[in-house]
C-alpha cells in the first residue's frame, strides 16, 4: 500500500515555531525520506515551500540536506508542537 505525506516549510523568523503571516516560504528545500532497506526519495520544496512524498508504508528517517548554492549555513528547526493548532505550529523535530 502507498501513502502519500507532505507538509509546507517556512522560514521561521523569530523560531518561535508558529508561522506568521510575514514569514515566507521556504522554496528550493530538499528533503529526502529513507526506509533504511534501500527505498529512498527525495523532493524538493515548490515556491510556496509545499513538499509531498508517494511511498509505501511504513516507517521513514527524514533528512533535510542543504541544496547546491544554498544561502544557509544551517538549518535550525523551530519548536514542535508550541501551541494547539497544527496548521501554524511546527511539528518536525
């Protein structure tokens, strides 16, 4: 069976975990899910920061990776789960 999973990335400008109208999308992000039996995929963030993944189930480790030419140094996650709505709280970690 497949499932398909995705979230949107931001760039959290004060890291308080919560999206704020202000804070843009983060385009261009590459993201790479691993079963660790040899099935791996790798996405890249669209311009409004949206990423999707088509596998099949079971359980995945999530690598962020930097991007060629990338203006980061690093990337520093946000806090999880800060307040009790999902749709502006982060919740990788």
């Amino acid at each position: 069976l497949a499932q398909s999973w995705g979230a949107s990335s931001v760039y959290d400008i004060n890291l308080d975990g919560l999206r704020q109208p202000d804070e843009p999308p983060l385009a261009g992000l590459v993201l790479e899910l691993d079963n660790g039996q040899g099935f791996t995929q790798r996405q890249h963030s669209d311009s409004q920061g949206h990423y999707t993944f088509d596998v099949p189930e079971g359980q995945y480790t999530l690598r962020l990776l930097r991007p060629a030419g990338a203006e980061f140094q690093e990337y520093i996650l946000a806090p999880h789960d800060v307040g009790p709505d999902d749709s502006i709280d982060s919740d990788l970690f």
